[in-house]
C-alpha cells in the first residue's frame, strides 16, 4: 500500500479527498463534499465515519477502537469477505474472513457534482489464499454525499466456481439504544444467533433489551433504524442481498470483546446490508456479483 505522500499525488483531490496516516498508522482518506464528509480507512476498505451536512454521525466508531494492523477495528463500516461469520467448517480460520484485516488498494477517485466516489480493490495473495484458495477480485466502491452508498463486488478470475457469504457490516450511531427501533422487519423469519439457532418470526418492530444477533431471511427490502433520541431516522436500501443481520452486544459481550468501551451498545447498532446463513452467493468464473447498499438520513416529523 502506498504511502499518504504517493496517494495524494496519484488520487488527492484538492478539497475533496486528502490522505494521511491517522492514530496507530492507519492510512485514511479523509472524504469532503459540500454536503457531507467521511474517513475512510485503507485496511479493509473500511469507512469510519459519514456525517450528511447538519447531522451528528450517523456511523459507530467505538471509543476504544484503537487501530491494529491486521487486526479488525471495532466500528464504521467493516467488510465480512469471502466468509460471514464463523467459517463453516474450520474455527481456526478469522471470524469474518479476512478482507477486513488486509490493506486494499485504491484505484480510483473521482468528484462527481455534490458527491466523491473511493474505489479499492483487494486481490488475495498467497497468504490469503491458503485460507481461501480462490482466485479472485473485490472492489469496494464508496460514494459519498447526501447519502452513502457501498457497492461490493465480487470477481472471480479463476476457472472454478465458488461460494460465498458476506456482509457490510455497519455500526449506525443512535443516541440511545433505548429508544431506537428498526423497522421494516415486521413478519419476516429470522435466526436467533444468540444461544443457538432457533428459527422465529419478527412481530412488530425490533427493539434491543437485552444481547440481540440475528440473520433475518428473505427480506431483500429496505429497513429503517428510527431513534427518538436524535429525533432521525436512517433508511437502508440494497441490492443483491435477501439477509440482513440486526446486532448489539449489550452489557456482557460488551466486556467480553473488550473494545466497545464504557457503556458503547448504547449508543450503537448494527444493521448490516448480507448475503448469509441460506443466501449464499455462487459466483461463476469469469462472471462479477455486486452486493449493494445506501443510507439516507430523514429528521423525525
Ligand atoms: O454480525 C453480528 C456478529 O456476527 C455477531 O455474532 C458478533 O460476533 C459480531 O458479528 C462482531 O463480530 P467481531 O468478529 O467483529 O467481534
């Protein structure tokens, strides 16, 4: 990966998109438009904060995050790849995958009227390979503005077909988990990940009291995180994905994981944009999969 230096030559646009080696090393691009701003970080394509004009930020980043190489970072917009979850059948193997640990590259950068477009692109090495052995692609292209949009795709540039699972998995700020509802979910299947895998059905809208993980199936629509605290609400749209994954931690996963800081569930949620548990994606040689989304903020009326 290249340094702040090189990457401002080759991708800087001046008052639109700045790098610099920001807390523990990490490398950033710090995104302006004249409607919203962003930081993006260069391991794991990861997006740390989006602020549309106006608006407290609408994305987590844990107060205790504290930038790793090679490690995850507790926060923003974390990119699960080629695995969501455990892996299947090997748990020596990263939770997640590990597109979120690795550096990408950026290869290309562009101001497009009122918004900035990043894209990145990881190609698995050989290291990466021994835990997938898979040729492949991805590309994470971000653009920002009024709203923020994620597109992931897929490429696969071998001559083998392969399957895959995924996941934007987005940390929403809220001002208090108390107060916070996602709608949208009403009626649809899901899998109760919290001590085990129970199938249930969501009646009415999602509420968190208590440690909630959940994979919501079949359910390609849009969904709203409504916050009576911040008196908002932030819709999520998408593309290629049937899944969504509704997390919070609470108070003991909080301190099992270490990095969410003092009393941090409270203040975040995640709704991630997925391809998982039964909506897995087999993707052909030669041929491109895009998992999309987009988040738009509305005040409350
Ligand atoms: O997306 C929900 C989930 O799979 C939870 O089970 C929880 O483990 C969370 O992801 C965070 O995973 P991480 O590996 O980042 O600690």
């Amino acid at each position: 990966m290249s340094d702040p230096k090189s990457l401002d030559r080759e991708f800087g646009v001046a008052g639109g998109i700045e790098f610099h080696t920001g807390d523990g090393g990490a490398v950033v691009a710090e995104v302006r438009t004249a409607e919203a701003t962003a930081s993006v970080a260069l391991q794991g394509a990861q997006v740390l904060a989006w602020a549309p004009g106006g608006q407290p930020p609408v994305l987590w980043l844990s107060p205790a995050a504290r930038f790793t190489a090679g490690k995850p970072l507790r926060g923003g917009t974390p990119v699960c790849w080629p695995w969501f979850g455990p892996h299947p059948d090997d748990a020596t193997k990263p939770a997640h995958g590990f597109a979120r640990n690795v550096d990408w590259n950026v290869v290309e950068t562009a101001v497009l009227g009122s918004t900035v477009r990043i894209a990145m692109r990881l190609i698995p090495e050989p290291v990466q390979r021994e835990l997938w052995p898979h040729s492949a692609e991805l590309t994470l292209t971000v653009t920002v503005g009024e709203c923020l949009r994620l597109d992931l795709t897929t490429r696969n540039t071998g001559a083998e077909p392969f399957t895959i699972t995924q996941a934007l998995h987005t940390y929403f700020h809220v001002g208090d988990i108390a107060a916070t509802r996602v709608e949208g979910l009403d009626g649809t299947a899901y899998i109760d990940s919290v001590g085990g895998t129970a199938r249930l059905v969501q009646d009415g809208p999602i509420t968190v009291t208590g440690e909630l993980d959940r994979i919501y199936l079949d359910c390609p629509g849009k969904a709203t995180i409504v916050d009576e605290s911040l008196q908002r609400q932030i819709h999520i749209t998408k593309q290629g994905s049937r899944s969504y994954v509704v997390w919070n931690p609470w108070v003991e996963k909080s301190a099992r994981l270490g990095d969410m800081g003092d009393d941090g569930y409270r203040q975040m949620i995640c709704v991630e944009t997925t391809n998982a548990a039964d909506d897995v994606v087999d993707v052909a040689p030669g041929t491109d999969y895009t998992l999309s989304t987009e988040y738009s903020v509305e005040p409350l009326t």
